[in-house]
C-alpha cells in the first residue's frame, strides 16, 4: 500500500507552523495511541504513521525534501534525498530548471552532471 501524504496523515495544510504540527501530532497521538485502543489493530499503524508524519515535517532538512520530492526525498530505502545516509549510494533527481535544488536534496559533496537536454531537465547521480 502506498504512503498518505504527510499533510494529510495529520490534517494539516502544506503551510502549516511547527506549531499547528506539533498540536495536531499531539491530537492523533492520543487518539490512536495503542494503550487507548487495546481492541483495535489499526490503532498502532494510525499512531506509527502520525509519528512518522511528524518526525518529517518537524525536521528542517527533511520537510523541504519532502515538500519538493514527496516519499522519495524521506525514504533512506530509495536511496535519495534528505533521508539518505548510507555509505556509497545514488542520488539521482530529475529537475525541471532547477538544478541547485537538486544539489540541496541530494545532501552529497560531488556530483556529475548525467544529462542535461534543451527544456532543462537535469538529471544528477552521486559519485
């Protein structure tokens, strides 16, 4: 099953402050917490993925990674952005002229150029 947008997981508008995130975190934490809900097996997947939520958009490298790149600038499995911090990997973006983003994404020291056509798609690889 695919991943909710974060946004969404905690009800909150893509503007929100830290702090309408934090207060709706708090909400659904209570609410969904496994000791409150003994009886419902959805209640740990609904607090998990509310934590989850917010240990993103409270983290000030992660939530620009995930507001331009979704899952994928978060996710240290697909190997990209903010939430990738093993040892040899690929960070490889495509970027519609805006190749700096990409720079600032990916979080890495070097990188090469792979291709770059005329409307401005870049596309970048860690080395």
């Amino acid at each position: 099953m695919a991943k909710r947008d974060y946004y969404e997981v905690l009800g909150i508008n893509r503007d929100a402050s830290e702090e309408e995130i934090k207060k709706s975190y708090r909400k659904l934490a209570m609410k969904w917490h496994p000791d409150r809900n003994p009886d419902n097996p959805k209640a740990e997947e609904h607090f998990k993925e509310a934590k989850e939520a917010y240990e993103v958009l409270t983290d000030p490298k992660k939530r620009p990674a995930y507001d331009q790149f979704g899952h994928a600038g978060v996710d240290p499995s697909a190997g990209f952005g903010a939430g990738a911090a093993r040892g040899a990997w690929h960070c490889e973006a495509i970027v519609m002229l805006n190749p700096s983003a990409a720079l600032r994404a990916c979080s890495v020291k070097h990188l090469d150029v792979i291709s770059m056509e005329y409307h401005g798609d870049v596309s970048l690889r860690s080395t």
